[in-house]
C-alpha cells in the first residue's frame, strides 16, 4: 500500500474518523443515561513521561469492560486523570537544571522551581491523549481532572481534616525510609517499588570493647556507615552466651563474647571457651564507644549510652547474636531507643552525609553514607575494633524515582494510624473481586496484615501542601477547606495559590488569638491519588447530591504492582473516612515484557516502537493480544511482533475472510438480510450447529465478562471464529456456490448474517474497530444502529448441547480417518469407498463421507477408513484433481465468482481423458462451464499435471 499501513490500520484511522463525526461515544452514553450507572475510576498517570506498552495493556483492559457494561445497558461516564505533583515531576526539573538536592531549589527560588513543575506536568498530555484515541479509549477528555488543581487539593484538605478529626493523624520523630537525594522519607510502599537485586555491600564482625576488662563484644552489621551513631548494644536475655579466646592476626590472644549458637561464625579450627553466662548477665555491661563523639554530653541521658541492654528480638539464627543498635537509623533501633531513653545520634545528615559536627575522623565526615563504608572500616581496622570485614550481594532499596540508595533515617513525619484500621481493612478486603483472586488473601491481603502507620509528609515543594498550621507554642489548627482558610488568614487576599511557596505566606489567627504559620511539608503525592474517588468530583464542596451513587467504584484496573501504591492508597482512605472499599472489582494487570523475558528497554530496543506497531498489525490485534494473554490475569507477557502476527492472522484476516465471502456472494445474488433482526430457524443442521455455537459462545463470554475474566472470555470468541471459518463457512460454500436460490441457500446466508452480526458484538468490547467497519456493512437498511457500539449485547438463545457434541464427536472421527489416509498416502481429494466407526447421529452420517470423501459410512467398533482404490474411484479422484485446477484458473484469469465460462481440456492420457469423459457434467457444473470442449481465440491457458500427466486447461467467459 502506498501509505506503508495494514489495511487494518487504515479501516481503524477511517473508523476513528467516523466515531468523531458522528459522536458515537456521546451516542453511547446518552443512550444510557436511563441505564444503571456502572461506577468506573481511572487511575491517574504522570504526563510527564510518554506511555508505554505497559500502559496500553491497562487501556486495553479499561476500555474493554466499560464498552462491554455499556453494550449490556449499564451508563458509563469515563473521565480520565493527571498525576501531577510529587517526587516524579521534581525529579525531571531537578535533572534539567542538574540539581544535586533541595539545597539548590531552595536557592533557585521555591516559586520559580514549582512553576517549571507545574509547566512540565502536561508536557506530554498531548502524546497520551494522540494514544488513548489512536487506540479507541473512549472517555471524556474534556472532563479530565488533575492533581494539581485547586478544587482537587480541597477534597484532598477535607479528606485530611476527616481523619484527623477522628484521631487516625499523628506526628512523631520515626525511622522511615528516607531517600538523601530527594531530603525527604518514604512510605513503606514507596520503599518496595525500588529494591534491586544483587547489591553488594560490606559483612562487617565489629568488636565493641568492655570498660575496664580486656574482652570484646563481637557484633555484626551490614551498614558501616551506622557505626558512628551507635548508641547500645541489646543482647537476648535468656540466650547462652561465651567468652572465647582467639589469636589475633599477630597471634596474641584475645577474648571475644557472642552467642554460643553463632560460634559457627568464627569460622576457627581452635578456639577456647574461657567461660559460660547468659545474656542477661551481660545486661549493665558498659562499653567503650568506637568513635569519640565531642558532642556526647549536650544530649539528655547521655548516661545511657554505650551500655549492654537485653531484647528478646535479638536473633541467635544470624549474626553473632550481639545486635549494635543506631536509634537515628532504624525503626526497631529507634523504637528501642525511645522505649529506654536511648538518645539518638544524629552521624548523618540530611543529605545522607558524614556530619562534620561531631568530631569524627576527617577522613569520614562530609562522605555520602555509602561510601562512607570503606573509609569507616579502615579506621576501625587501625583501632583492632574489626574482627572480619567481607562482602555479600543481597536487595537494597533505592528510591523509586531517582535511583539513589535509601536508608532508614529518624525525622518527624506526619502519620496515619493504619495499624489502627487493620481490622477494618482486612474486612473490607474480603469484599472486593480481585482478579486474579489469589491477590485478595495473598499479595493484598497479607501486605495488609503487615500494614503500618503510612508516613504522609514529605519535606518536598511541588505538592498539595499539608494544611496544618501551627502557633509558636505548638498550638495546631488543621484546616478542612479553602473558605476555612479565608475566614482564618490574618490577610484572606494572600489565599491566591494554595502551592508552596505561596501558601506558605498566609498566616491565621487562631481561637485564643495567637498566630500560626503553615508547616512546610506537603502531601506524599500517593495520598493524592488515594483520595481520587472525592477530589475528581471536588466532594464534599460539589456534586455531593447523587455521589454516592459512583461509590465504591465497581472496576477498576492497573498493573499488580499498584496493590502496593493507588489500589492501597486508595483502600486505606475509603476504610478510614467510610469504614468500606473503595471499589468492588479490580484487574491487577502484568508487565509486559521483550520477547526473551528481559525487561523492555530503549537502550537495547528489544521492542518495536508503538506507532510502528499501531500501522503493522493495527491497534485491534494488540489488543485483542492483551487481552488474551496472561497479562489481564497478573502475569508477564512476552511481547514478540511474531505472537501479533499470530493473532492478525487467526482473528482479524479470518473474521475478514469471513465477512468477503458472504459479501461476495451477496452482492453477486443481491441478498439482503430482513429489516428486522432475528435468529434464523434454519432446516439445515450445519445451520442449526452454528446457531448453537453462537449462543453458546454469548453465554459463555457473558459469564466471564461478567466476572472480569477478559483473558477466559476472548477463547470463546476465537474459538467461535475458527469453527465458523474453517467449520461452517468451509462445509457450506456449495451452498452459495449453486445457482438455484432454494430455500437452503437463503437459510445459509440469513444463518452467516446472524452469525456475523453476532461476532461483530462479541469482538467489539475487545478490538472495536474491524467490529465496527464490518458491522456497519451488514447493518445497512436494517434497524439495528448504525455501529456496533450502540448496540445491545446478545442474549443466548437457545444451545442444543447434544448437537454440539454430536458435532465434536463427529468432527474427532473425521480428524482420525484424515490421519489414517495421510498414513497410506492418499489424498483427501482421492474418492474411497468407505470407512467403519463408531454409531453417531444419523444426521452426521453425511457429513462424514463428505469430510472423509468416502461413498459408504458403516457402524462399527473403532475406526478404519478403507483405503483400496478402484479404477472407478481413480477417475472420480481425477475428476476433483481437475476441478481443483481449474478453478484456479478461473481465479488467475480474474473471473468472478458468477461468471460462466467456456471449457476446454486435453490431455494425452487415455486414463485422464476416460475420467473427463465419464464427469464432463459435473466438471461443467462445479466449474460454471456452460460450453465444453471449445473456446475462443483470446482464451486463458494453463498447464497443470494430474497424477505426474500433462493437462492443459483453457477457459474464457462465455459469450452466451
């Protein structure tokens, strides 16, 4: 084709084109308007980066169940959303301008840096919405709602005070996840997005020695850089510990104490157990500090530091059983540390570097903590405080938007009390359809079991600010709204912008009188998109009269990965604010990965850019490639353009087969279908075995439409599909083909139509496009609407399953008795005399003998095709070999299917020549020959060998 596109491709840009004049998608939805609403939530995406085929996967999967609830009579408004704050958008305007950190946006201007975000976030909206329509997401663009805007801040505030008022916010100083580039923590779900796979960090034995005795406690630990904010070492209390003598690299003896289970890990031949004690008789034991800090004494009950303390959570199955705890860098340190007045040591700031306020070697300080690790485990081996110092691979979390190694880091952070809603959330998880369901109780269910506290606050810029404000005597005002704010602020004209920094400007009075100014932070952005199901409607502040009605959601769908993100997000805040789910059916989708399993990566193209793709093969077969993969039930799929040839071939060419064949002959008898559209009652059982199939198909894809099962509801489909093309299609052509109009020939063409008009429904929620071109054909002068999406899904009617199986068990014989003449080498156009099997229906008899070509079909006990040739049957087995080639040759001369032909045929074979004698008029018939043996001047010719002899057939359209 001269514009390089698939026809399909081209049918799909002409039917887009159609939609948008005509307004098919307005047509749909106000066609339902009357209809039960079906609740719908789209998960909001960053439009700062482009779409991948990630994202059509989830596009597919969207716009297959909202066509399909439409087409069953449901009304479906679909808006689609903007995530457009947080780290993501930072990150890209922090690269642009090569910031190193929040120091430099700081000194960049806070208003000058947020409105480059807020410039950035739409910058490839244009490129998303080009995909969305290229690939028939049909949704209300207009209507699009984003994070950024005031109204969805509002509800975002309203969602906040909510369950601040209900004592489920708190503040406190906590170990979080915490990404030094960024300068801010993490929540635990952000932590799990950015682990990496074989990291190598150092395996460090530390020996920690005794005030005033010659032994040294051996702990163990995986972070060097944590050794200079030490604070304690916890030993198990009922465990048995040892005091072992073991030569130093010099060779002098010297004492090491450790569990008496991890001896293993002195790794000795000899070794000598001076004594025996338990932990508990280590507990009070003081120990000299591995880094003279000068600032020891400014903190309060310094006096605590440095001592032995006892914990039942010290593990004696790793380690050495000797647990160096660093409040600042730890939750279950810091939570020790806090349960007993431990102070915390602050050795790393907030940029993840060595502080230089403490007084540590030169060496160490202003080092970023990793590569601290070297320098740190050199100073101790100079001061004999290693014991072994090696190194392993094992997964560390980085930050999941700029790559940079995370570590635990104690801060204040703003909290939400999910501990306090466990119950509640595993509950209202026991009511929502997963698909797959083994998420509900297992990747879902048991993150929940596990939830806690979600750590909400984030020392960023471009975000929804939090809106707490708070007095110099630590008095808080929690604001619910921006009339709130206004009737508040000392100055309401300063309540322009509620981005940072300008809202940072405004100051309120409160009830006593005194002033509050707004804490800095903003809102994780994740809270954000959580509370999507109130800020898209800008609830409670608007369209509060009918939102119940679109909550919960009943679908939604994103990639599996969200059961740690939005799907959270969103659960935490529906059970917080409703005590119920947010939505009741969700589809967890895959990733899509390269054709070898690897993940798919630019820098090694190992996939095909998505336009190319778009114009090879169409959009209708990548979707309908998604939606029958693995990847709609939560698995991987390999994404190969060979897996898209595949399906263009068995679905779209063949369903386009299909439909040219009855167009042809159609047009050639001028048949059209009644105006009124109905199942056929048809006297043929091919005809009768069809209908069934189709109704059978509407069933069963119903059901698992129904249950959200997109990749067990399209197998029917394809299936349906190829029984119709190389079943029923294929058995009828001699049907179509006779010229007398009886009453079977028009019982076949009402049973194709209906047969059509039926795949055109089935097809259209999955790959609306060739459904729609071809429906729009057969619908013409009928009353069914002019496209296939404003129609109503089929109701089944009736399935004779008997005729069904008869038909499979009819259709398993015959694949035997094919196989069985393979064997003897004997062509299926080879007429033979019989064949023996088993009893079926009457009915099946003859299409049997066709099928196998065979003059006889006899009951018997297993089945054996009779494979002795007669020269009687040699010659019919001729006669179809010539049939064959001539109606090639009609096809190389370019007649059509109704044009008859004059016939000539020679041969110098006395065998061919008795068999052309003995079949002339069936030759004439089959082959729409009305003279024979003569034609004219001008004629067609070819020169064909039947059974290893020459023939020369030569035709040319008759004159008569």
């Amino acid at each position: 084709m001269s514009s390089g596109k698939h026809f399909l491709a081209e049918i799909e840009e002409q039917i887009l084109a159609t939609w948008e004049t005509e307004k098919t998608f307005e047509k749909s939805l106000e066609n339902r308007k009357t209809g039960k609403l079906f609740s719908f939530y789209d998960g909001p995406p960053f439009a700062n980066g482009v779409p991948h085929y990630g994202h059509l996967a989830q596009t597919t999967i969207k716009d297959s169940i909202t066509r399909y609830k439409t087409m069953r009579g449901y009304y479906v408004p679909r808006r689609v959303g903007w995530d457009t704050h947080g780290l993501p958008v930072e990150y890209a305007i922090e690269k642009e301008h090569d910031f190193r950190g929040k120091q430099d946006i700081i000194a960049y201007g806070i208003d000058k840096f947020n409105a480059e975000c807020r410039d950035s976030v739409f910058k490839y909206k244009d490129v998303w919405e080009k995909m969305f329509h290229r690939v028939g997401r049909w949704a209300d663009y207009g209507q699009s709602y984003a994070t950024l805007d005031e109204s969805y801040i509002e509800s975002v505030w309203w969602v906040f005070r909510t369950i601040y008022d209900k004592g489920l916010i708190y503040k406190d100083f906590r170990s979080a996840p915490y990404c030094p580039r960024c300068a801010t923590p993490l929540s635990n779900f952000e932590l799990n997005q950015g682990y990496q796979d074989n990291v190598s960090d150092p395996s460090l034995f530390v020996k920690f020695k005794l005030t005033g005795e010659d032994a040294y406690l051996l702990g163990w630990t995986t972070t060097p850089w944590s050794l200079p904010g030490n604070a304690a070492i916890v030993v198990k209390p009922d465990a048995k510990y040892v005091f072992v003598e073991v030569k130093d690299d010099e060779g002098k003896p010297e004492t090491l104490i450790l569990a008496q289970d991890r001896l293993e890990v002195l790794d000795l031949k000899t070794y000598h157990i001076v004594k025996e004690v338990t932990g508990k008789e280590l507990i009070g034991l003081s120990y000299e500090p591995l880094f003279k800090l000068n600032n020891i004494k400014t903190y309060k009950d310094h006096n605590n530091l440095y001592k032995v303390w006892g914990a039942d959570f010290v593990s004696i199955e790793d380690g050495s059983g000797v647990l160096h705890v660093a409040p600042a860098f730890g939750e279950d340190d810091l939570n020790f540390g806090k349960n007993n007045n431990i102070p915390v040591l602050m050795t790393v700031d907030e940029f993840g570097k060595i502080t230089k306020t403490a007084g540590l070697p030169e060496a160490i300080e202003g080092l970023f903590f990793k590569k601290a690790d070297e320098k740190i485990i050199e100073h101790l081996t100079k001061q004999n405080n290693v014991y072994a110092a090696e190194t392993f691979t094992h997964t560390y979390p980085f930050c999941w938007r700029c790559d940079t190694p995370l570590l635990y880091y104690a801060t204040d952070s703003w909290l939400v009390k999910v501990r306090d809603l466990n119950d509640e959330l595993v509950e209202n998880n026991r009511q929502i359809n997963w698909v797959p369901d083994h998420i509900r109780d297992g990747r879902f269910g048991k993150w929940l079991q596990g939830a806690r506290d979600w750590a909400i606050s984030r020392n960023r810029f471009w975000g929804a600010p939090l809106p707490i404000w708070v007095t110099d005597d630590g008095e808080i005002v929690v604001i619910g709204s921006v009339k709130e704010l206004k009737e508040k602020a000392v100055d309401p004209s300063k309540v322009t912008d509620l981005h940072r920094p300008f809202i940072d400007d405004v100051e309120i009075k409160t009830q006593s009188g005194k002033i509050a100014r707004r804490i800095p932070e903003v809102f994780d952005c994740w809270f954000e998109s959580g509370s999507m199901p109130y800020a898209q409607d800008h609830y409670p502040f608007e369209n509060s009269d009918d939102w119940d009605s679109r909550y919960p959601a009943d679908f939604i769908a994103e990639a599996i990965d969200q059961t740690r993100g939005w799907f959270y997000t969103l659960h935490v805040l529906a059970t917080a604010l409703f005590d119920k789910p947010a939505f009741r059916n969700v589809i967890c989708s895959g990733w899509v990965v390269a054709a070898d399993g690897e993940k798919l990566s630019k820098r090694k193209k190992n996939y095909a850019p998505m336009d190319n793709v778009f114009d090879q093969f169409g959009v209708d077969t990548l979707r309908f490639f998604m939606a029958s993969s693995p990847i709609v039930n939560g698995e991987d799929v390999r994404f190969s353009v060979d897996y898209l040839r595949d399906v263009q071939r068995k679905v779209f060419m063949t369903l386009n087969n299909v439909y040219s064949f009855y167009k042809l002959y159609a047009d050639v008898d001028k048949w059209e279908p009644k105006a009124t559209f109905t199942e056929p009652e048809s006297t043929n059982i091919l005809d009768k075995w069809v209908i069934s199939r189709v109704n059978q198909a509407v069933e069963e894809i119903t059901t698992l439409m129904d249950s959200y099962r997109l990749d067990k509801a399209t197998k029917p489909l394809s299936d349906l599909l190829d029984d119709v093309s190389n079943w029923f299609v294929r058995r009828s052509r001699r049907r179509f083909w006779k010229s007398e109009d009886d009453d079977d020939k028009q019982q076949a063409y009402e049973t194709l139509y209906f047969t059509l008009v039926r795949l055109c429904q089935l097809l259209a929620p999955f790959s609306p496009f060739l459904s729609d071109h071809i429906w729009r054909q057969l619908v013409k002068g009928t009353d069914l609407p002019n496209s296939v999406h404003l129609s109503d899904w089929p109701i089944a009617g009736k399935v004779d399953e008997d005729l069904i199986n008869n038909m499979q068990q009819a259709r398993e014989a015959i694949t035997v008795g094919l196989a069985q003449r393979a064997e003897a080498k004997v062509k299926v156009r080879q007429p033979l005399a019989e064949v023996v099997m088993p009893r079926l229906a009457e009915d099946f008899r003859e299409i049997v003998a066709e099928e196998l070509n065979v003059k006889k079909v006899s009951w018997g006990k297993e089945i054996k095709v009779i494979t002795k040739i007669t020269d009687e049957l040699r010659e019919e087995g001729i006669m179809r070999e010539l049939v064959r080639h001539i109606q090639k040759a009609r096809k190389d001369a370019n007649l059509q299917v109704d044009d008859r032909l004059m016939l000539l045929v020679e041969t110098k074979s006395p065998e061919i020549q008795r068999a052309i004698d003995a079949y002339k008029d069936l030759v004439m018939s089959e082959t729409l020959a009305v003279v024979f043996g003569k034609v004219l001047a001008d004629a067609y010719s070819s020169n064909v060998k039947i059974e290893g002899l020459d023939v020369q057939i030569t035709l040319n359209l008759t004159k008569h």
